[in-house]
C-alpha cells in the first residue's frame, strides 16, 4: 500500500493568493490531501473611497494609496492578497458607516460570506474529479456562520466537531475553538470548557495510535506556542529594553495531547512559532503563518500503515 501524503497548512486570514497557493500545493507536492487548519477569514475590511475625476484612495499598512481608475484592478488584488477585504465606496457612505458600526458589521460579514462562497466554487474548480480530499476546519476567528457556508460545498469537507476517516485506518478529530486571547474572538472558551469539548471527541476514539488531532490552538508552553505578551491596551509587554515571550497556548490541548498520545496534532494560532514539539509519543506541528506577506506556509506529512507518521517537512512559497 503506498504511503498518504498530507499537505496542512493554516491561519491564511482571507489571503487570496494563499488560498490559489494552498488548492495548487496537492499537485506540486504530490499530496492526496488537503488540511487547512483554521482562520480562514479576513480581519479587516479596506475601503476603496473614489474622489471623483477617476481617482480613488486607500489606506493600507498605515499609508494612504492613490490611484486612478486603471491602477484599480492591481490595489484590489494587493489588499486581497494581505488578507483583507476591498471594498469601492464613496466619502459618503464613509460618514455613515463611521456613524453606525451595526453597519460595519454587517458588511463585514457579507464580504466574508460572499468571498469564501466564492474560494469555495474555486476549489471545486480545481479539485472536482481529481481524488484529493480537501479538509477547511474553522479556526476562533472565523464566525460561527463559517461552518454552514463549508458544509455548503460538495468538495470541501468541515471537520469540526466529525470524526474523520482518511483511509488506511487513519482518523482524524478537530477543534477550532482556541483558549481565551486578548482580542475576544468568535470562537474561544475557558481552559475547562475546551477540555470538556476535547473530551467529547476524543474519548470514544478507543486506540490513537493513528489518530490525528487537527486543533487549531497549540499545547501550552512548548516551542510552537511562543508569542509577545500583551498588555490590556495591545501593546507589547516590555522588561530589560526587549518584548517578553512566552507559551500563549491552550494547558487544555496540553494535557489531551498528554492523556491521548495521539499520533500527530496539527496547529496553528500562534504565526511566529513555527516548528514541532513534542509530548510523549504525540508528535505535534505548527507551520507557522506569513499570510500578510503573501507566503504560505505549511507542512508535508507522509503516512505509512506499518510506521504511522513516517516524516514531514516544512515548506513555504
């Protein structure tokens, strides 16, 4: 029997050009499945505000843009391709969106709806027919809308909350939910009731010696859950001149990785803490995330029946 190819990678945060790179990575790596682990959707919206007389403007990484009307096409995809969301409007509806930020919200989330539907029919596109499986599991800032609009798609399977058969007697369970963070995001709960809803999953696994934990959050103080501490205003917590890092992960994610020694974890959540850990037998891998930077990260993992993770190797581009 010839040995599974996993290709994983997570947090591309509404990059277009990483979704195009993720749906291409099967074939350029030679992979016969397709992991994404979470955040999947923007965090910001950027407007487009059009001043008349063909010029438009925009305010991106803090510097206000200017173009005219055929430059607009090349800002719409540099915005995309960060991660946020383009939208051409005028100083008017401006003011009113600044007067009502129901209204804000609500654009907010036609804009994501409208953009994953469409990443959606793109990966039946490339995928339809081909005999990749291709997993989106939601990750805590993705809303809980996100699930429905996934179990929309007859290509894309949503693994949250299923237990997962990839053949060859491997088995994958998912949580999306992470731990709390300073930024209250859709999908977090305190460490105890993550562990509560770990444990729903994972005790009626029986054996996990070829069980794979796709939880988007990482095990608590290991190399790949390392990050700035913040202060209550988001900014960074300084001590001697330099920023302080520490283990920001999930204690509940820990100790089930811990109690079921699954053969793999796979992680995100934390950008900056690429590499592996890992804790008793569970070997666990977090690729790391440069989506703002156009790069996608991710990790090959090669499955063999006789030895279960037989390797893995980190890539980007």
């Amino acid at each position: 029997m010839a040995d599974r190819k996993i290709y994983f990678a997570t947090d591309i945060h509404g990059s277009e050009v990483c979704i195009r790179k993720f749906l291409n990575a099967a074939k350029f790596y030679g992979c016969d499945t397709l992991i994404m682990g979470g955040d999947i959707t923007g965090k910001m919206i950027v407007p487009i505000v059009d001043r008349g007389q063909g010029g438009h403007t925009a305010a991106l990484y803090g510097r206000q843009i200017e173009v005219a009307d055929d430059g607009m096409a090349k800002l719409r995809k540099t915005i995309a391709d960060a991660g946020f969301y383009p939208y051409e409007t005028t100083p008017e509806e401006v003011e009113h969106f600044r007067a009502d930020p129901n209204a804000v919200t609500d654009l907010f989330g036609k804009l994501m709806h409208e953009t994953l539907g469409r990443w959606l029919e793109l990966t039946e596109d490339r995928l339809a027919g081909s005999g990749i499986r291709c997993f989106f599991a939601p990750g805590n800032d993705d809303p809980a809308f996100v699930d429905d609009i996934l179990r929309s798609s007859a290509v894309v399977t949503n693994p949250e909350g299923a237990l997962i058969d990839l053949g060859d007697g491997f088995t994958m369970i998912s949580v999306g939910y992470s731990n709390k963070t300073p930024w209250d995001s859709p999908r977090e709960l305190p460490e105890e009731d993550l562990a509560a809803y770990i444990a729903q999953q994972a005790e009626p696994l029986g054996s996990t010696d070829r069980v794979i934990f796709n939880f988007h959050v990482p095990p608590r103080d290991t190399p790949i859950d390392q990050a700035v501490l913040l202060d209550r205003e988001f900014r960074p917590i300084m001590k001697g001149g330099m920023p302080v890092i520490s283990g920001v992960g999930s204690t509940a994610v820990r100790d089930a990785l811990e109690k079921y020694q699954p053969m793999l974890s796979l992680h995100g959540h934390i950008h900056e803490s690429r590499g592996e850990a890992k804790i008793g037998r569970a070997l666990a891998i977090n690729p790391g995330s440069e989506y703002s930077e156009g790069v996608l990260c991710g990790a090959i993992i090669t499955l063999s029946r006789r030895k279960g993770v037989r390797g893995y190797q980190f890539v980007a581009g």
